[in-house]
C-alpha cells in the first residue's frame, strides 16, 4: 500500500511540474532590463518591434521560453510576451540587431518549427 501511495505522489508531482497553466495574473510575462542593456539605451537609439506569434500552446512553456531567447539576445532591450493576444513587443538597439533577426529568434526557437511570426511592426518604418 506504502508504494502505491508514494507511485501516485510522484506521478502527481510530475504532472504539477510539467503541466502548461496559464492564470489571468499571469497573462502578461515582462522582464526588466539588464544593467549591460541598461547601458545600450543610454549610448544609442532604441527602437520598438511587435508582432504577432502562432503557436503559442502555454504561458509557461512557449511565451517564458520566446521571451527568455529574445531577452538574452545582444541587442536587445527589453521583450515582452502578451499570452493571451499572442503578441510580442521588443526593445532594440538598431545598431545591433534588426527586427528581421529579432524574427529569426523567435522562429528557431524549439527546432525552428513551433513558431511563426508575422504582422510586424517597428518604429524605423515609421522614420
């Protein structure tokens, strides 16, 4: 009975951890800046790209792990994922990355296969 017991605790357990949730609190995921980002706006002129994802399946696996790439990208300033309108914003340095990579980033993401972008948007076509 003991092994039963413990077997279906850790199968519970495994479900908890890798299961995709998403909550209304949590349906904007935003990171803040890094001190050596932080640097880049003040030495050059920052940008904003949106535009849209498919196939985003879950907040805390697909937006978090597109956010985290785009984030740690060189050039970038700061990414943010909206879940529920499937939508990114970023922060770039024009100097260092364009938005055609910023793309590029977000479709390899997972093998390059999960993720499509399309409706972009940036504040140079604007200029």
């Amino acid at each position: 009975m003991n092994f039963k017991k413990t077997f279906l605790a850790i199968i519970l357990a495994g479900f908890i951890f890798t299961s995709c949730k998403q909550t209304a609190a949590e349906a904007t995921t935003e990171t803040a800046a890094t001190p050596a980002t932080e640097t880049l706006a003040a030495t050059g002129k920052i940008e904003t790209a949106s535009f849209n994802i498919e196939g985003m399946s879950c907040e805390v696996m697909c937006a978090s792990k597109i956010q985290k790439e785009l984030t740690k990208t060189e050039g970038v300033q700061k990414a943010t994922i909206d879940f529920e309108k499937k939508t990114a914003t970023v922060e770039y340095d024009p100097g260092l990355i364009t938005p055609e990579k910023l793309i590029e980033t977000v479709e390899a993401v997972n093998g390059g296969e999960s993720y499509k972008v399309s409706n972009l948007k940036s504040t140079a076509d604007q200029a």
